[in-house]
C-alpha cells in the first residue's frame, strides 16, 4: 500500500497532535509501516533515522527483541485488571524496582496514564497531603519561566508556555513563576555554575515571602525540554532542595522527559545529590511501547492520607488503566536492559560523539550555541550571532530544517528555531555524524536568506 492511500485515508479521519491541519495541504504525511532500532520505515520503503526518539520515548530502539518477548509472554497471562483491591505481579515487581533506582527516601509509587497525569497526580497529591496536615491555605505553585509540564489544565496550569496561557488562561489556576536559570542567557565569561547560582535569587526570595501559601515547586531538572531545550547547571537544584526545606514547601521534579539516561545519569536530580518530594516519570518508563507513568513519592506523603476511612482522608485520583500490566511488564523489560549493559557508562560515550560531530557547527553564522546534557544536544538558530537576535516564529526556520532532513532520511522536529538530537541508545557513531551532516546541511538552507 503506497504512502498516498494512506494519506488519503488519515487527512479524512484523524486529527493529529501539536498540528495545524491546514499544513498538510502542502506538508505531506509520512505513514510509518516499521520500526526497527534507530530506523522508521514507510510504505513506499524510505526510511528515516529516529533522531528525536519518536517524541523523546524510545530509549533502546523500535522492535526491540527482549521487550518484545516480555509483552508477548504478559499478553498470554493478563492484559489488564483494575488497580483498585486488585494487584498482579508485574506492578509490585516495577514499583520494588523503581524504589530501588530512583534517588533515596522514595518509598511509594502512584501510577497514572501518561506524563500529564502524572503531574496532575503530584499537583493534587502536594495540595491534598498540607490539606490532611491542617494547613489549607497552602494552595498555591511556583514554576519556572520558560517551562512546560503537559497539556492537561492543571498541568497547563504550572507549565509557562505563552501560547498555551494566552488561550486557555482563563481556565487555569493562577500560579507563582520565576525567572528560569537557563544559562543560554548567561553574560560573555560566566560559567553555568555561576549563573545558575545568581538565577537561584528570585526563587529564594519568593519561597521567603509566600511559603504559607505555596504547596510546591515544579520544575525539570538539568533541561527545559518543550522550552528550547534551555539547559542549566545541578547547583540550583542543590539550592532549591535546601530552600524548599527550610521554608516547608514541597519539590516535584518532572523528569517525564529527563530520566532514564538522558542527562548523563539515570535520573537527572542524581547530578545535585537530591531527592525531591516528588518524582513524575513517563516517556521511556516504557522503552516508547507503552503508555504509562508513575509519581514516586515518600512515605511522609504516604502517611498523611493513611487513615480510618471514616474521616475522608484518601486520596482523590484514579485511572482506569492504573498499573496497566502490560505497562508495567514493558517497563520492566525496559530496566533489565539497563541492568544488563553498562547503558549509561556506554551514553558517555555516544554523547562525545554528538559533541565531536557537531562540534564546528557552533561556527556557523546563523548559528547562536551548540548546547549538551548528556545524550541530549541543541543547535540554536539565530538571524544574528553576535547578539543572538532570534528568527520571527513566523519564519519557521526549524520547519524548513524538519523537510530538508527527511529528504535526506532524518527525522528531525526543531522546536521553534532550535534543532536538537535526542536519539535512542542504540545509535551508532557513523549515525550520529549523519545526524550532524543533515543538521548542519538543513541548517545551511534554512538560513540562506
């Protein structure tokens, strides 16, 4: 069956995702038919690499052999059952194995449908547990600038995208932001780590004037993903955890994006030596098979919603795929690969690569930083580098970058004027000077004029 069908087909039925539907008059679809490691293939037998990970999902490669078999074997036993009075193997084993990886002092695991429910999870889970300690008028989240959490409302809510606040802001709740530490804006000379340190202020003096009334703070640890890609150093989530101590208020990390390998560490708040309050983890929980997420909290949290059922203190939330087994037993195979290869030790490795195959892109003329965190880089477009001056959004530069590659069998998806790689552990180092070529050559030709 040839692409064109299949076009055809989907552009009557289907409305797509982050999409303006009136591009596809011109912007063609591209039907997938297989996945096999880091490669996409269509119906018309041209292939892509996966340079972006599907939306930063798959970790170890499409098809891959022990996931497979760990899904065929769950799918012959139960595919699902209720999480409420009920249990199965597959969630006790992830939850024992997810306590005993994530940062110490997270005992319990609150399992949900997808990143933006997990955020609405530890939202609700912040707010309700001071509400059970008797202090209500905690009602109240900071955020950084430049941030994102998800599309839900509450999670739209404590995200500081402005295209989203412009439209739905009515319906959300009003939040507390601060200015983000991300270090693209830092002053000729300084190093991450001092301005990180300087950007810690605001936050600081925000949590010494509303911590009363602030329930949390939420923020993604090391990377700003859906932001840019705007990266900052682990001293200020060093400080914040000691801040958020000091004037009582809770620390969610969103490392839904972020975890599982891809700032260098198996969890990114490992790189400041923390343990939040909250851990909300998605994505590659599942290797990119499966829908599922997970909150992992302490069991000071826990406690304070164990009680006789008389008085109400339970917590209000439920999926009905919580814990879905199927989930779950991909999740697990997931970890058996890290548990069975130096995976991160091996990521050190590819992430030199990415470095020394884009490292003299940072010279080209349009563009403004060439950025790492472990296995995730960024290439910053600008009309002008010497002040950094940026491309109207109205441009689509990086859309340009996006149809340029897949011409040349890449998969790129630019946020905005900003090209990154954040491909599956797989990759090899010739796929990965591909990778460079294709950005810098798209790049080249979205910039000409």
């Amino acid at each position: 069956m040839p692409n064109i069908d299949l076009v055809q087909r989907d552009l009557a039925a289907v409305w797509h995702p982050c999409t303006q539907m009136k591009d596809h008059e011109w912007l063609p679809l591209i039907p997938v038919r297989r996945g096999k490691g880091v490669w996409l293939e269509d119906f018309d037998g041209n292939r892509y690499l996966d340079a972006i990970s599907s939306w930063w999902v798959n970790l170890f490669g499409h098809s891959h052999p022990h996931i497979n078999a760990a899904l065929n074997a769950q799918l012959e036993t139960l595919e699902h059952v209720l999480l409420a009075g009920f249990t199965h193997e597959a969630v006790i084993e992830l939850s024992e194995r997810l306590i005993a990886i994530t940062p110490p002092g997270l005992e319990r695991c609150f399992y949900a449908d997808n990143g933006s429910s997990a955020i609405e999870v530890a939202l609700k889970m912040s707010f309700h547990a001071w509400l059970n300690r008797n202090r209500p008028g905690k009602t109240r989240f900071v955020t950084l600038a430049n941030s994102y959490h998800g599309e839900t409302l509450g999670a739209l809510a404590v995200g500081n995208v402005e295209l989203y606040r412009q439209t739905y802001g009515p319906l959300l709740m009003q939040t507390i932001t601060v200015p983000s530490p991300d270090c693209y804006h830092r002053e000729p000379g300084e190093s991450w780590h001092d301005y990180s340190v300087r950007r810690f202020e605001p936050m600081e003096g925000t949590l010494a004037q509303h911590s009363d009334e602030i329930c949390a703070v939420i923020i993604e640890p090391l990377v700003q993903c859906a932001g840019g890609m705007r990266m900052y150093d682990p001293v200020y989530l060093a400080l914040l955890r000691d801040a958020c101590d000091h004037y009582g208020v809770h620390l969610i990390a969103d490392e839904i994006a972020v975890g599982f390998g891809r700032t260098g560490t198996l969890f990114a708040c490992e790189q400041a030596g923390i343990t939040p309050d909250f851990l909300c983890l998605s994505k590659g929980l599942t290797g990119g098979y499966l829908p599922l997420s997970v909150v992992l909290t302490r069991s000071a949290i826990y406690d304070c919603f164990y009680d006789d059922y008389r008085r109400l203190r339970a917590f209000l939330h439920s999926h009905s795929y919580t814990g879905n087994p199927l989930g779950c037993r991909a999740a697990l195979a997931t970890l058996d690969l890290f548990g069975d290869g130096d995976v991160i030790e091996k990521n050190k490795l590819l992430a030199a690569a990415m470095q020394r195959a884009t490292s003299s892109i940072g010279e080209h003329p349009h563009v403004g930083e060439v950025r790492q965190t472990g296995m995730i880089l960024a290439i910053e477009m600008v009309r002008e580098k010497r002040n950094r001056t940026p491309y109207p959004w109205q441009e689509r530069r990086g859309l340009e970058v996006y149809q340029y590659a897949l011409a040349h069998g890449v998969l790129l998806r630019p946020l905005g004027n900003v090209v990154y790689f954040m491909p599956p552990y797989v990759i090899t180092p010739d796929e990965i000077d591909l990778l460079a070529r294709v950005a810098l050559d798209g790049i080249d030709q979205a910039t000409r004029t």
